[in-house]
C-alpha cells in the first residue's frame, strides 16, 4: 500500500477542529421548538377529533335509545301528545 489510506484522515486526531457554529445550534433548537409545536397541535387535533366522534355517537344512541323508549310507552299508554 502506498501512501496513507483513505480512511487515514478520518481517523487522524485534529486538534484544529472547528468550533461548532452557534448559529447552527439555535437552527436546531428552532427546530425542535417548532417539532413541538407541531407535535402538539397534531396530539391536540386528534384528542379534539375523538372527542367529537364520542359526542357524535353519544348523540345518537340516545336519540335511537328515546325514540325506542317513547314508542314502547306509546304502545303500553297511548298516544303521549
């Protein structure tokens, strides 16, 4: 083999590294902060969706569950109104 390898300089020491750039760190907190938020909107979007679904069905199992009622009353008394 001849000369160093390839891999000679990615494994070397380099004690003039730069510094990272500061500006490159608060591109990562932005966006991590606005990964939260989105991630917060989206978990708030479903609960918000499961709940109204839940109301939805609520909704009509009680209506279903009141008109099966009234005609059960209707035939046993008569005519309510």
């Amino acid at each position: 083999m001849q000369g160093p390898s390839i891999w000679h300089a990615v494994l070397m020491d380099n004690p003039a590294a730069p510094a990272p750039d500061p500006s490159s760190l608060d591109l990562l907190w932005g966006a991590g902060l606005i990964g939260l938020i989105i991630g917060l909107v989206i978990y708030l979007a479903v609960l918000g969706l499961m709940l109204w679904i839940g109301y939805l069905i609520i909704k009509a199992a009680v209506r279903n569950g009141l008109r099966e009622h009234t005609m059960w009353l209707e035939s046993r008394r008569g005519p309510l109104r």
